[in-house]
C-alpha cells in the first residue's frame, strides 16, 4: 500500500479527547488506516470511527508514532482483536 500522508485524530466515543490520539495512514485513494490495533476503536477492533485533526489530552500514542517514523505499514486487518467498549 502507498501511504501518501498521515492524520492525527481521536475516536468518536465519548470521552475519547481524554485519552491518546492515533496517527491514520492516508493512502493514494484518500483512504485512512490504522498505525496501530488500538486505532481500531469500534466492533472489538474491527472497525473505526475518528474525528480526524483532533489531539487527545495524553497526547499521540506512541505505538502510532514509532511505527510512522520507521515508515512500517499501517495496520490493515485486526490482527489481534481486542475488547471495545462501543459498537
């Protein structure tokens, strides 16, 4: 996959803006990506739902920021689900 820029944003569940925002990998089709599991916000990690722009109070997610700065791929498929509280 081509990655053409990245986004910073937060989840739409409440109470999202208090916790760490996560980087979104933009692809050539205008597409947004995951950097990281945790991006994966809704459905038990298998889907997402972001206010794109947005910075949480705890700053970006470090996982996000690592894995952009090495220039890996962003996480395409919920590789290891994890429990969500929405949707």
């Amino acid at each position: 996959m081509k990655v053409t820029g990245y986004i910073e944003a937060i989840g739409r569940n409440p109470g999202e803006g208090n916790n760490h925002s996560h980087l979104y990998a933009i692809d050539v089709n205008g597409d947004l990506w995951p950097m990281c599991i945790y991006g994966w916000n809704r459905s038990d990690g298998e889907r997402f739902s972001v206010l794109r722009g947005y910075v949480g109070k705890r700053g970006l997610c470090k996982i996000c920021s690592k894995r952009a700065k090495e220039e890996k791929p962003p996480v395409i498929d919920a590789v290891d689900s994890h429990k969500t509280k929405w949707l």
